[in-house]
C-alpha cells in the first residue's frame, strides 16, 4: 500500500516550490516526549512530521524528523520545518507535556501559530480512521519513511504491539486528523517566515 501511493521526494528547493505549490494546508506536528538529547536512550523519540493537504484533497506526507532531541533542539528543528514547508500551524498532543510543548516553542518563537490537541481516545482509536485513509488512497508518501511505516504495521485491533511507543506514527496520525478529519471549515491563513 506504501509503494503504491508513493512520489519522489523532491531534491532541491526548486522541487520543494513546486510540491508547495499544489498544497493548500500544511502542518508540523509534534509527538513529544520526556527525551533530554541524543544521548538519552532510555526515552522515546521526539515525533515531528511535515504533512500537507493537496488542492486535490490528497494528503501527503513530506518530512520526518523525528529523532531523540533536547527541547531546544526539537523546537529548532519544528520551526525549520515550518519554515521549509511554509506551514499554516504546528499541532501537538496536550496529553503528554502539551503546555511544556507550547512554551518551548513560543520562546524559540514568540508568534508561532500552535493548536495543542487533546488524546481523549487511544492510540489504536486514533489510528483507525487515518488506515482507512490510507487504504482509500487518500494519503501518499513523498519520499520513503522507513520507521514510520514499520511502526504503522505494528498497529493491530489488539493494540500497538510494538515495543517502544510509536512516535512517528503518533505524529504523523496528529497530521493527517488534523488535515483530513478534523480540517478547519476555511482555510486559515497561511504563514511565511521573511
């Protein structure tokens, strides 16, 4: 199903314009987590996706970033993939350090459009309606995401079987059920960096 609903990732920014340019929504969104660094093994990741929705109502996903990251790292690296991408807004889960996402941003950044979401169903609940996104074909890849869509297979009716949490898959199902099912009835405005 990957291969199949796949497009190149672009090589240069030229590529990256013109990707953009057939984007009418984009959001980086953020699975946080309690990680100090790239030394500290014993935290989950830091989840941190690019992910927009085309004029054609396709939803792509354009970058993963995710990687172990201390807090200063992490937001540097969520506003230069806002920047990159021109993106609307960034969305995060509140559940787990959602405040603490939100001012570690706005320090790097004052003004930074942040919509925090709240987890009040599971993670398998979560992930239910963005497989049948990708089952309709609804949803592509830009590039290969290797980790994130080994850790979207680890996803069953039982539950994520998995043995560390799925951080690019939480970040990434943030994305696209902000995009594709929880959109904004207007698109907002969209943000560049000058």
């Amino acid at each position: 199903m990957f291969a199949e609903n796949r497009d190149p990732a672009p090589e240069n920014e030229a590529e990256r314009a013109k990707l953009r340019a057939k984007l009418r929504r984009v959001v980086i969104s953020i699975d946080p987590s309690g990680c100090s660094g790239e030394q500290d093994r014993r935290a989950d990741e830091i989840g941190i996706i690019a992910i927009g929705v085309g004029h054609d109502g396709i939803a792509r996903v354009l970058e993963d970033a995710t990687r172990r990251y201390s807090p200063n790292e992490w937001a540097m690296k969520t506003l230069k993939l806002f920047d990159r991408w021109r993106a609307d807004k960034i969305v995060a889960e509140v559940n787990y350090g959602g405040a603490m996402v939100e001012s570690t941003i706005r320090t790097a950044r004052r003004h930074a459009p942040i919509k925090l979401l709240n987890a009040s169903r599971g993670k398998v609940q979560r992930a239910e309606p963005v497989a049948a996104l990708y089952s309709q074909g609804k949803v592509r890849h830009v590039g290969h995401f290797a980790e994130l869509e080994r850790q979207y297979c680890l996803f069953s009716t039982g539950g994520y079987v998995g043995a560390r949490s799925p951080d690019h898959a939480d970040a990434a199902i943030w994305g696209l059920t902000e995009l594709m099912l929880d959109p904004d009835p207007v698109p907002g405005v969209r943000f560049f960096s000058v």
